[in-house]
C-alpha cells in the first residue's frame, strides 16, 4: 500500500481551472478561424483562405503556449508551493489580442468587398 497522498496544494484546483478556459479558448479560435475563412472564402478567394490559415496557427500556439504555461505553474507549485518560478503569461494573451486583430481585419474585408 502507497503512503499518504502528498499536501493538497491548491484546494480550488485553479490552474487546472484557467488551463482548460485556454483550451476552450483555442478551441473556439480554432473554429472561428475556419468558420470565418469558409465564409470570406466566395468573396476574397485565396486570401480568406490565408487568414483563416493564420488563424489557425494562432489557435495552435495559444493551445501550446498555455499548455507550457500550466506546466509551469503545476511545478512551481508542486516544487516550491508558491509562483516565484512562473513567469508572466503575455505570450498566449498577445496571441488571443492578434487573433481578435486579425478577425476584425477579415470582416472589414470581407465587408468592403461585398
């Protein structure tokens, strides 16, 4: 029989918490990028097809960022049970900031076009 389970070191689970609201969050990327490319597609031809392309790359590394960034807060928390090693989390919100850009861009586009 194993031993006791170590200290419970976040009783509220947050970190598994906002890590599975950045994979919802990717997600939902994800789809409106195809989603939206789909749709400007008949107007703006290839170009649609790019941006929901760059879309989905900003998906993908939202996913991985955030993936690398609740690993990090896990073994902060599990090594020193504080943050002191965890740096700040800017990558994945300029990502979600440069895909709002870039939808915005896409429908003005597919406005102007039409």
């Amino acid at each position: 029989m194993s031993g006791p389970p170590g200290p419970v070191f976040d009783d509220g689970l947050q970190a598994e918490r906002t890590a599975l609201a950045w994979r919802r969050t990717a997600l939902a990327m994800a789809v409106g990028a195809v989603v939206g490319g789909r749709l400007a597609a008949p107007a703006l031809g290839l170009a649609a097809l790019v941006v929901a392309g760059i879309g989905l790359a900003q998906a993908v590394a939202v996913a991985e960022l955030s993936w690398r960034r609740y690993r990090s807060v896990h073994r902060s928390l599990s090594g020193h049970g504080d943050l002191t090693g965890v740096r700040a989390a800017g990558l994945p919100i300029a990502a979600l900031a440069c895909s709002g850009v870039l939808v915005g861009l896409l429908a003005l586009a597919f406005v102007l076009a039409g």
